[in-house]
C-alpha cells in the first residue's frame, strides 16, 4: 500500500509540473518562473505554501483572462496542484477582454481582468450566475513596466507627458529634446522610436490610458479602454508579445508587467513624477502606489480606484491591479468548492508573499483580508 501511495504522489506531482509548464508555453517567450512545494494528498499542505486547503475541490477548473497575471498564476498553480490531488486548473492567458467574455458565457469558473468590470458587463454577467453577479477580487498588484531597448542606454528616465507624446508617435526619435532634458549627460541616439502596443483588448492597456489621461491629460486625449487607441505605432499580442519584440528590436519601448522585464533582463524606464527622484519600476515602490488604493466597489464588490498621481517618496504611479472575477452566488455547483480552494490559496499569505518572486506586489494587507472573507462566502 506504501509503495502504490508514493507512486500515485510521484505521477500527481509529475502531472502538476507537466500542466504547469504547458502553461507557461501558452505564452510567446515563455518565463522560467519557478515555484516551491511538496505533494500531498487531497486536503494536505505544501510545506512552501502552508496555507492550502484543499477541501472539496475536485476535476478540472479552467479559468481564463488577464496575461498581466500569468506569471503569478503558473506559480499558484504549481503549488497549488501539487498539494491537491485529483485537481486540474487550466488558466487560459490570453486577454481580459477574452477572460471577461468566457465568463459571461459561462464556460470558465472564474475570469482574470486588469480592469474592473464595467457596469453593462455585470449586467451580462448576471445570465451566467443566474442567482448573482460578478464581482471583482483584486488578487495581484504590481507595475506596468515600460520596458526599452536602445545600445548604449542603461538608464533611462521619463516622464508621464513624454511617454504620451511616444505612446501617440508625437515624439519619433530617441535624441528628442524632450526626452535629452529628462536624461542629461545621457549620449542618446539619433534613432527612430520603435512603439509597441497590444493588438487585442487588454487591461493593461486600460491601465497605462488611465494613468497617461490622469498624470498627463494635456497630451493624452483619448479614453482609457482595453482597445488601443492611439493611431501609428506597432501591435503585438499579448504582453508576452510586446516584451519580445523589445528584446529584440533596438529602438523598441513597449508596456509589460515588470515579471516579463525580469524575466528577460529588459531594461525598464524610470518615471519622473516631480517627486525628489525618479521612480524605479520595482514591486517595492508599486507597493507605495497600491496602498493608497481605495475600495469603490459595493456590496461583496472589491474593485478599487488608484492615485496615478501620487507623488508619494519612492512611488511608482504606474501600476495596475488584476482581479479574479467570480460571481458572488449562482457559481455551478460541479466548480463551486475549486473556486473557494484555489483563490483562498492565491489570497493567504503564503499566496501573496510569492508574488514578489515574480515581479509582482502583493495586495494590502488590509484589502486582501477582505478578499479572503470574500471568497469564503462565495456560493
């Protein structure tokens, strides 16, 4: 009976890793992200993540939505199917806007979003939890690295009306004086610039609208949706799409989560928000930014409204904050008990604290709490 236990604890763990790193190849430039935790069997604990509960969960769970959110994702899900046998989580990364659809259609359990959902979604949204709605769980914080590759340059520093005016093609070369007088002593080159941008809907191009509209509404006219809207420029799907073509491309500057500039050792812009120094994009300094978030959602809704005009010592403004989108009754009853077991996972301490590991920052201690009880009264 032991030998027959382990060998059904070693196929479990081998059959996490193999999902797990079918995730990871779902994404174009795939990221070496690694995660810790031991098998166990149905309701035990990882050691690395002491925090799992298995329950009830059961069968397959599939989810999808936000690429901003992959990298911390792949690593929830590692752990999380390591510990608990018997339980399969597909996460689909390819867009909020796709995720929020699959959800109110009703054909994943729970969606991921870089953005709130909008009023006529929760309306949509309302057919697939027949008894309730969607809401939002804030789960991942972190910043929306600007991420650049020019020869010769190591450190580059910008601000919000100069990333407007390249992100809108009104600032074409690299020795532009807008950007010489942000970066002195600098030896920039006479080099056309090389903007990338999301091809499909994306929250994370919401999120970057969101902060050029509000910390420079001079030079950046357009409304903050998911579909770009700026004219010119060059399109790449997904922001595992946009962090390769920079990599690649010399002149290139493009918008990702800071887990893909990690991941692929790609320079990223520091931001001048008129505070005593620039900003690093670190999950220390998007941390500094997401702390001055406020819950604006009602009821079980947990979605939240951030100051991308902070000028707050060390803070980096430019930051966004994914959310799982569940309903908050009406979930289906086959999925119900996954849902609970794996976001509670993703929301416990030992959840979060991982997330810095991958360029992310964890929620505030005080919103995630929040979460947790959340999702404890899911039904």
């Amino acid at each position: 009976m032991k030998l027959q236990r382990k060998n059904r604890l070693r196929a479990t763990a081998l059959g996490a890793l193999a999902v797990s790193g079918a995730l990871v190849l779902t994404a174009c430039g795939s990221d070496d992200n690694t995660g810790s935790g031991t098998t166990g069997g149905s309701g035990e604990q990882t050691t690395a993540a002491s925090s799992i509960d298995c329950g009830k969960a059961k069968g397959q769970l599939r989810a999808s939505g936000s690429s901003a959110q992959k990298n911390a994702m792949d690593l929830w899900v590692k752990n999380y199917m390591a510990a608990c046998s018997g339980v399969e989580i597909n996460y689909n990364s390819s867009s909020s806007g796709e995720g929020i659809v699959a959800f109110n259609q009703g054909t994943v359990g729970f969606a991921g979003s870089d953005s709130a959902l909008k009023p006529e979604e929760v309306a949509e949204s309302k057919k697939a939890c027949k008894t309730g709605q969607g809401i939002n769980l804030p789960m991942v914080g972190g910043p929306v690295a600007v991420g650049y590759h020019l020869e010769g340059v190591d450190k580059l520093t910008l601000d919000a009306p100069t990333l407007a005016k390249i992100f809108d093609t009104k600032i074409k070369k690299w020795n532009d004086p807008a950007i010489a007088a942000l970066n002195k002593g600098v030896d920039l080159p006479d080099k056309a610039i090389q903007a990338f941008h999301r091809s499909e809907d994306s929250g994370t191009t919401q999120n970057l609208g969101k902060y050029l509209g509000a910390a420079a509404p001079k030079d950046w006219k357009y409304e903050a949706e998911k579909k770009w809207p700026a004219p010119g420029g060059q399109a790449a799907s997904g922001s595992s799409g946009i962090a390769a073509q920079v990599k690649q491309v010399d002149g290139a500057i493009g918008y990702f989560e800071l887990s893909y500039a990690k991941s692929q050792s790609i320079s990223t812009v520091a931001i001048d928000t008129g505070g005593s120094a620039p900003a690093d994009a670190t999950s220390e300094n998007a941390s500094k930014a997401i702390a001055a978030a406020k819950v604006v959602g009602t009821g079980k809704d947990l979605a939240l409204e951030l100051d991308y005009t902070t000028k707050a010592e060390g803070a980096y403004p430019l930051v966004l904050v994914t959310y799982e989108v569940v309903c908050d009754t009406g979930n289906k009853a086959e999925t119900l008990d996954t849902v609970k077991s794996f976001l509670s996972y993703a929301a416990s301490e030992d959840g979060q604290k991982i997330l810095t590991e991958a360029g992310y920052a964890p929620i505030p201690a005080e919103i995630n709490a929040k979460v947790r009880e959340t999702v404890n009264g899911l039904s």
